[in-house]
C-alpha cells in the first residue's frame, strides 16, 4: 500500500517553477565519480544493466545525462527520453522501484536507453540560465544525438520518448529531423509522448502558478497511485524551470498546430486516467492526431495512473507499451517502401 503523504510533495509538469532544487542538483539515480562525472555503475552483485552518467556536446551546449547499454550485443536502437519542465533526466529511471525505470527496461530488451536533461537542466543550466526556446531545445538536441552517433553504435536509429513539456520538445525534433543534415541522425523511427494534449484543460496562467497544492493533484493525481516513498526519493530530481521554457509553455496550442504536419513518422500519444492539465476527450485527440503529417498515430489511455506516469506503479506497464511500439517502428522500417502506410 502506497505511503500516505503528510504534505504535498515537489511538483513537475508542463511548466512548474520548483520551489527546491538548483541548476545542475544531481539526481537520485546519480552520485558523482572522482573526477567530477556522474557515476551509476552497479557494485558487484547488483543486478544489471547500469546506468551510468553521459554529457554530450550540443552544438556548443553542453548536455548531461543518464545511459543504459544492452549487456552484450551492440543496441537494437537507440530510446532517447525528455524529462518534462522542472525534471530532470531521473524522472527515467524512478528510485522508489526498480520497475518504474524505462532505462533498465529497455536495455534488457536490447536498446540504448539514453535520458537526458534538456537545455536549460542539469549540467546546460550553468551555460543557458534562462533555458533555451522549444525550437532551439530541437536543434540542440538533433546536434547531441549526432554527436552521440558518432561514438556510439545506434543500430536502426532513433526513438523519441517525452514526457509532457518533454513531448513537446520530442515533437519539435522530429518536425525538423534531416532537415539539418547532421552526420549521426540518419534514423528517427518513431516518437512516443505522454502527459500532452494540444488543448489546456486549466488557464494557462496556472503553468506558473504558485499554489503547490493545487498543482500538487494536477501533477501527480491521488498518491495511492505510486510508489511507498516516491515523492521523497523524488525530490533531487526537481529542478528549477527556465524562464524561456515556462514562457513559451502556454503558446503550446498555435504551436503544435505550426509544427504537427512536419513530424512524418510513426506517433502514439498516451493520456493517464488522472491527468488534469489537458483535454483529452475523443474529439480532442482525434483532431490532435489528424494534424500530424505521420504515416501511423495511436492515441491510449492509461488506467490507474497520474501525470507523471514514469513513477507510477503503472510504470512498468506503461513503458512495455512504449517498447511495444518501438517494436512496431522497427517491422515498418525493416517493409519495403510501397507497404509501410499500410496498418
């Protein structure tokens, strides 16, 4: 049975200032090496795969992250998750269970599982203060994965996951994926996004607002619904968000009407029964999904779950469902040209 909470814990979400934490606080799944880099190696005796700690060159920006390698074989692809505004790449790779983390999950089904923290986030938010504009987070994160293709193998290419204001930034880089000719990100094959509608269900103004305890059931839903003690182990990955991110946050609905046609691969958008900032009736989702200029868009509900569904005890379940469609991205890349519309 889940801890009751005594108080309202941090919240994240589609644009929520922290009320703790600093830029570049390290997260829970991370303690720092020697030499300054963070350090997730397993001890001996501990089940693997490990998560270990990356940093990656953005063009110019530097991004921090968490990495899982398959065991043995070079990687099948490459998951790469976007943590949602005032998180940080741990929201991934969830401490109070070892089932909620997408990260070890898919390594053990033969993928890199790369989380990073978006600019603006951990190690970046010593260079950009105020954080970086939704197409510029795109562009700084194409270059990254370039630049990670470049030193690593990649197998079939790319899979974009992204949480709420991470979904977001998952989309914008897929509408302009190629568009750059980066050596490094030939493949996207797909992208998979939660917690995000393209119609708010509260006044924008509250992204911002300041009533934690009103934001608290918009973020997370009953407790019942997570783990025993994951608001506490949650809490180092709280991060303050960026000025430009949260700005920008409530122009959401124009902007993915703009950038929705351009995003040309396979989508599938998920929505917890609880989640309470957007809209996400039938109509809603059918017109969000019919904007999109991809060849293939699925739209779920998660039952049993909150905003922040990657902490939550369906986190497990949710996330096979992401590899599932990952599965699927690969068979319709591996068809020939002429039969991959169809199904």
């Amino acid at each position: 049975m889940t801890q009751p909470l005594t108080s309202p814990p941090p919240v994240t979400g589609p644009g929520t200032p922290a009320a703790s934490g600093a830029p570049g606080t390290p997260d829970a799944s991370v303690t720092p090496a020697a030499d300054g880099a963070p350090d997730t190696t397993a001890p001996p005796g501990a089940p693997e795969p490990a998560v270990t700690g990356i940093e990656l060159d953005a063009d110019g920006l530097t991004l921090s992250g968490l990495l899982a390698r398959p065991r043995t074989a070079d990687p099948r692809a490459v998951v790469v998750a976007l943590h949602g505004g005032g998180m940080r790449a741990g929201y991934f790779h969830g401490q109070a269970d070892p089932a909620t983390s997408l990260l070890s999950l898919a390594a053990d089904c033969g993928y890199a599982a790369l989380a990073l923290d978006r600019p603006g986030y951990g190690r970046s938010a010593r260079e950009a203060p105020d954080g970086v504009g939704l197409a510029g987070q795109a562009d700084r994160l194409r270059a990254a994965l370039a630049a990670y293709g470049r030193e690593h193998p990649t197998g079939a290419g790319f899979f974009l996951v992204g949480h709420s204001l991470g979904g977001k930034v998952a989309l914008a880089t897929a509408a302009g994926w190629g568009g750059d000719g980066l050596p490094g990100t030939e493949g996207l094959l797909g992208v998979d996004v939660s917690g995000v509608s393209d119609r708010w269900a509260v006044a924008p103004t509250r992204v911002t607002g300041t009533d934690g305890r009103q934001r608290h059931a918009l973020h997370w839903g009953p407790p019942s619904l997570y783990p025993p003690d994951t608001f506490r182990l949650a809490r180092p990955l709280i991060a303050p968000m960026p000025t430009i991110e949260a700005t920008e946050a409530v122009e959401w609905p124009a902007t993915y009407a703009g950038l929705a046609p351009s995003v040309r691969v396979p989508v599938r958008l998920t929505f917890a029964e609880h989640e309470r900032w957007w809209h996400i009736d039938p109509p809603t989702l059918e017109a969000m999904a019919a904007r999109l200029g991809s060849p293939l868009v699925r739209t779920e509900h998660l039952a049993d779950a909150g905003h922040n569904i990657s902490l939550g005890l369906t986190a497990r379940s949710y996330h096979l469902r992401v590899l599932a469609f990952l599965e699927e991205c690969l068979a319709r890349a591996q068809r020939p040209v002429s039969v991959r519309g169809r199904g």
